[in-house]
C-alpha cells in the first residue's frame, strides 16, 4: 500500500502578492521580490517616523490604510495629495521647518506590505497597521483636500492629516534631540515642545 503523502504547503510568493494586490483591490504593482505598491494612480503616500506615526493615529482616530515599513510609517490618502504637501506645510506655517514628513504621488512606489489574509514575511517586513478591505473601494475613505473639516465619516481630510503629522514628527524630533538620538549627544539646554 503506496502512502500518499501531500506536498509542502509554500508559503505565497511575489506573484501570489502581485495577484492579490491587482485582482482584489484594484492596485497597480511593481512585480519582483519584492512586492512594490504604484502611488499616484489610485492613492498617495505620507511617510514620517513610526514613533511620530504611532502619536498621530492616537490622535486621529480612523484614517485610510496605514502601512509600517521598519522605522516609517506609511499613511494612505488620495491619490493627487503629494503635490498638496509642500503648500499645506506653508499654509499650516510648518515650511521651512525639518519634519521628516514626506509623500509619495504620482512615480513613486512603496514595498506592498504582506496581504492582510496572509501571515507578514520576515521580521522587519512591511506589514499593514490597518490594512485595506479587499472587494471595496478604499478610495473614498482616504483623507483628501476637499474643505475644512471632516468630509463625513470620521475619516479626517487631508489638512487635518497634514497638521497632526506635521506635529507629531515635530515633536519626535525634539524629543529624540532632547535624548540625545538626533546629535549623539544630550542638549546643552532644554527644548521647549509646541
């Protein structure tokens, strides 16, 4: 009697990503290993510090999608708000102050976090902090620029985004200072948070 033996169950790879990315959400991808996620098409990216990233979903509440890539986080909203950052930054009287607060519009690409219906790959691997709900739009739950104020939902727009985040980073960046993370060594004297 000849055992029947099954074969080892594999764990997905890129194409089986890329799939899942095209088929379920509607996203274009840059196949290889790994996975890139197109920006400018269907949704923008802000990125900032995790910590930073972390203070300001505490904030917020809901947003669209988050990602988080190692020390960054990656902030899903509507495709077109990359090239409203620098304005909003002016208009919020954040230019010309150092965030580490940056978008990705129109060109870019971020690493495609594990689908959520799969385990996350390697430690250190993008993985969604909030994923995306395949089989439904998720364009019309991304922060945009369409007034003041929330657009319904409890989604918020994209100053308000912008203005939380641009804080956030602020302050993780004074705070990193003030430990001496940013310089390497302690402040000679103490910073005062905005």
């Amino acid at each position: 009697m000849a055992l029947t033996v099954p074969p080892p169950r594999s764990s997905p790879d890129a194409d089986d990503w890329t799939r899942w990315y095209e088929r379920e959400l509607g996203w274009a991808t840059a196949g290889g290993a790994p996975v890139r996620l197109l920006t400018g098409l269907r949704f923008d990216v802000l990125e900032l510090p995790a910590d930073a990233g972390h203070a300001a979903l505490r904030r917020l509440g809901r947003t669209g999608p988050v990602a988080l890539a190692g020390q960054r986080m990656g902030l899903l909203v509507a495709a077109g708000s990359a090239d409203e950052l620098p304005g909003l930054l002016d208009w919020l009287e954040w230019g010309g102050i150092a965030l580490d607060l940056t978008a990705f519009g129109t060109g870019g690409r971020i690493t495609a976090p594990a689908p959520p219906c799969w385990a996350a790959g390697s430690p250190g691997a993008a993985l969604w902090l909030r994923p995306p709900e395949p089989r439904q739009e998720v364009e019309p739950a991304l922060p945009a620029l369409v007034g003041f104020g929330n657009r319904g939902g409890d989604v918020p727009d994209l100053a308000r985004l912008v203005d939380v985040a641009a804080t956030e980073c602020h302050r993780a960046r004074l705070a990193r200072a003030r430990t001496g993370l940013l310089t390497g060594r302690p402040a000679a004297q103490p910073l005062a948070f905005s």
